[in-house]
C-alpha cells in the first residue's frame, strides 16, 4: 500500500469534508486552511497535556504505578521535548524511586533500542538519547530537558545516583559539539581587579560568531542582552552543575570548581541586586563544591573518657591536691533544717595522698566525679 503524506491526507480528508458540507469553497482557501490546521495541532497538544498530566498524578509516590510506566519508557520517551508536561510525568515516576534511579541505565538496555538516534549511534541507554534530542531543538530553548536531566542526579539532598551523575558529564564532555547546543559556556577572568564570571552564547545563525556576556550584565542591567528564555535556562543548567557535584563527586568537584571560582560565587550570593533564585543557585554551588567535598572518614570516639578538676592548695610549702574523684553522699534532710538537693558533702574517707591511687580509685568506684565522651 503507497503511504500518503500527512498534508495531502488531511488536504483530501478536508475536500471530502467540504464537499458534504457544501462549503468548498471556502474551506479550500489557503489562510482557512491553515487556521483549521493550526487549530487540529493546539488540540492534540493540549489533549496530550492531559494525558500526562493524569500519569504524573497516577505514578506520583506510587511505585507500582512506576514500574507499569517502565514498560512503556521507549514510546515515552519519544515525546521528550514537546512541552514541559512530558518531563514533569517522568520526574514524578523516576525522582522518587531509588531503585529505578540507580538502575535506570541498566534497565533500559533492552528497551531502548527501537529509539532513533540522530547521530546513528544507537545507544541503548537513556540519559544520552535524552541529551542528543537537544540537536533536534534551537539551542537554548528547552529548559525543562535540563530540569530533568538534573532530577535524575540524585534522590534528596544527601543521596546521590553516582552513575547518571557520571554519564551526564562524561556524555557533555566527550561531544564538543553536544556540549555547545546543550550548554552555554560559563568561564572566569583571571584579572585581579575587576575578576567576573561570563556566559558565552553560540550564535543563532550558522556564520554568527559567539557573544559573551558578564553575569553581572545580563542580571543586573535593565535592558537584558539575552531573551527571558535564556536567562531561564541559564538558571537551570547552574542548578544542573550544582546537583551533579551532590554526594562528593570529584570530578564535577574539581572541573566546575576551576569554572566558578568561591569569590565570586560569594560575592554574587550577597549582592542584593541579583534575583534571589539566582542568589539561591549560586547558594547552592558553594555548598556542594566547596563545603561538602571534604573524604568521608570514620572517627572513632573515645569511651571512658574522664575530666580532672584539679584545685592545688598550698600545704606547708609543698603543693599538693584534692582528691577529684570522691563520693559524695546527701545530706540528710531533717524536718527542723531543709537541704536542698543539690547541696552535697563531701566523704572524710575520700582523701588520699598519692596521685596514682587517686586514678585507680577513680577507675575501680562505681561513681566518681565528672565524665565527658569527647
């Protein structure tokens, strides 16, 4: 059977149509045409929307749902870049889910394979068919692909998915040209007087050389040098970096560490004049770069740990001490004269002369003094 193109299909379909109706005429005419083709689009995109709307609600925190929605992930993920209601339905099945966060790589090595690749490459996994759809797209547009690709880096603030992490950096860097068309490169001067950040965007058009901008420029300035669009997007890749160094990782650590130097990113977090989601980013890239990068080591912590309260007096020219370890014993509560209870005396048998019998007294008495745990 000859396939038939989408627009003489429809073209037919709408003769057929128009010829019943007895309105021919005017159905056939090119601006009407078009207006009845523009509205069949809205109306399947906002029907989509629905539908995904209705399965983010029914996988959100429900695992069974989630694993059923993981059949289905190679027809799904088709749709990526359509409209931001595509990625919200796959934060909702994936975010909370660590076992199909860590294990989505995996999981999809079988699934995946029907996906069409732009470059030939059929991979096989998810994360990277997910970053070469951003060829198919103006560069800079699709902020909510790079919402998700942040999701996908770890399940809360403390625990990160190592391997989704890893293959998002190492696909970016390994692709020059993906690099580019996924990211605007940020780099820092090394003057000492006036040092800034920069954000460097690949021109439009093919012969359009690339134009840079200081952060402080497109923020700050009232006539914005880029588009609302792509201040948007600049927000979520910075939040992007920040979540691909959560967990210690120290290749992230040390590459977007050379990029965004702790000065700046102190100076651009206390400026009252940047947005504060902006100001909360750069917030958020301290904190994962250069506090909560030291090596986890394991501490031992001491026990039987004591503190000695040593008071000297002077006895007959000779120092000597107070024993610090003595049993204390209540004062006995009369009803003529009341005690209170944190009054205590002190033992006459508690005295001893030498040092070292003060330590073994100390150890062998069920209850002495003060005792701390360092």
């Amino acid at each position: 059977m000859r396939k038939v193109p989408v627009e003489k299909l429809n073209l037919n379909y709408i003769k057929e149509a128009s010829k019943t109706l007895g309105v021919e005429k005017y159905f056939l005419r090119p601006n009407n045409l078009q207006l009845m083709h523009e509205n069949i689009v809205k109306k399947k995109l906002q029907i989509s929307s629905y539908l995904y709307e209705f399965i983010r609600v029914c996988c959100q925190n429900n695992e069974e749902n989630q694993n059923y929605f993981l059949k289905f992930l190679s027809f799904y993920t088709t749709h990526i870049g359509h409209g931001a209601y595509v990625t919200n339905a796959f934060e909702a099945c994936m975010g909370s889910n660590e076992k199909i966060l860590k294990n989505l790589n995996n999981y999809n090595a079988n699934v995946l394979e029907t996906i069409e690749d732009i470059d030939s490459k059929k991979s096989k996994s998810l994360i990277p068919n997910i970053l070469y759809k951003f060829k198919r797209f103006p560069c800079y547009e699709k902020a909510d692909i790079i919402n998700l690709l942040a999701k996908l880096c770890f399940l809360d603030e403390e625990t990160s998915v190592y391997k989704n992490q890893e293959l998002i950096f190492h696909t970016l860097l390994n692709d020059e040209d993906l690099y580019s068309r996924v990211l605007m490169r940020i780099y820092s001067t090394n003057a000492l007087l006036n040092q800034q950040i920069y954000v460097e965007l690949v021109g439009k058009k093919k012969n359009e050389k690339p134009t840079a901008f200081s952060i402080e420029k497109i923020l700050e300035s009232e006539e914005k040098p880029i588009s609302k669009k792509e201040i948007e997007y600049l927000k979520r890749q910075l939040i992007l970096f920040s979540n691909l160094c959560v967990g210690r990782n120290y290749a992230c650590v040390e590459y977007f560490g050379k990029m965004l130097p702790l000065k700046l990113l102190i100076k651009y977090m206390l400026s009252n004049s940047f947005p504060e989601d902006f100001r909360a980013c750069f917030c958020q890239l301290i904190q994962n770069i250069y506090i909560d990068k030291e090596p986890r080591t394991i501490l031992m912590k001491p026990n039987l740990v004591r503190k000695l309260e040593l008071r000297k007096r002077i006895d007959k020219g000779k120092d000597s001490f107070k024993n610090p370890f003595t049993m204390f014993n209540k004062r006995s509560q009369t009803k003529k004269q009341s005690v209170p209870d944190n009054e205590y005396e002190m033992s006459p048998k508690s005295t001893v002369k030498d040092e070292k019998n003060q330590l073994l007294e100390a150890e062998m008495s069920p209850a002495f003094g003060k005792i701390f745990i360092y």
